[in-house]
C-alpha cells in the first residue's frame, strides 16, 4: 500500500488548532495553525483516530503518555537522538537545554538542542515543550511561549514568576 498522509484539523482547548498529519506508518507531524475555514479531515485510519482519542485525554488531564509510532519525515541523526531523548522526559518534568545534551553524549551540544527542539515536526507527542533553560525560565517554542507555557500549566509544571 502507498505511503499516503491523512490530514486531520483538531481544536485543542489550551492551544487552538492543530494539524495532524499521519501516515501509515506513524504520526507524521502536528502543526498549531490559524483557526481553517472549513476544518478538515482525510479519509480516517486507526493512526488518525488514536491520536485524537489521545489527544483528547491528553488535554483533558488523563493522559500522560502516548502510544503511536512515530515517522518524522526528516531530521539528521542528532536531531532524531535529541528527539527520543525528549521522549523520555516524563509527563509534569521539565530538563535543561544542557542535561537533554548530556543525555545525548554531547554535554556541549545545548545549542544545537535547542536548533534540535525547532525542527521537531511532532510536539506534544516529542515534548519539546518540556526543554527549559538551566535556571528554570521557558526559552523558545516555535509557536510561541504562550503555548509552550499552557501545555507546562497543564502538565501542573510550577513555572516561576518571570514565565
């Protein structure tokens, strides 16, 4: 069978809308996007309706975890250890740009995690969101602190006073 994706437009109550981009193989990519003029959906596969179910409890506070393969469609083999390193942040934790590279084997390499971080095509799920500066405070995030910051209050992450 063809490698096809299947695009699903999601709301997520803390965030707004997000793509979802799935192949057969696994969760291609989520994407925060503009409000679409007509939400869309592709033909449904198992992929599709998993991660929205776990999407669904995952924002609704009863997820913590998720189950789905993974395919990002690209990404050099540092940003791929980078992301699976990410994986292993657990749900309410956060890491430090540097501990992510320790945890790599490149103490050295916090910039170059932090470039890591932006090119991940599947946030939530490869929580990006969970990498903070050493002394506590948020950093970037592609679509804005605002979101990084939401999905780190939903996780119950106490986030200091200058967040």
């Amino acid at each position: 069978m063809a490698d096809e994706n299947h695009i699903h437009h999601y709301f997520a109550p803390r965030v707004g809308w997000i793509e979802l981009q799935v192949s057969e193989k696994g969760v291609r990519s989520i994407a925060y996007i503009s409000p679409p003029e007509s939400p869309k959906t592709s033909r449904s596969n198992f992929i599709v309706d998993q991660l929205v179910k776990e999407l669904d409890e995952y924002f609704g506070g009863k997820r913590k975890t998720f189950s789905l393969p993974l395919d990002p469609a690209d990404g050099t083999p540092f940003q791929r250890q980078v992301w699976e390193r990410l994986t292993e942040i657990p749900f309410g934790e956060t890491r430090s740009y540097a501990q992510v590279a320790a945890a790599t084997g490149n103490p050295r390499a916090a910039r170059a995690v932090g470039s890591a971080n932006k090119r991940n095509q599947i946030p939530i799920l490869i929580p990006c969101h969970r990498v903070v500066h050493a002394d506590g405070s948020l950093g970037g995030y592609n679509s804005g602190t605002h979101i990084k910051k939401a999905l780190l209050e939903l996780e119950g992450v106490s986030l200091s006073a200058e967040n």
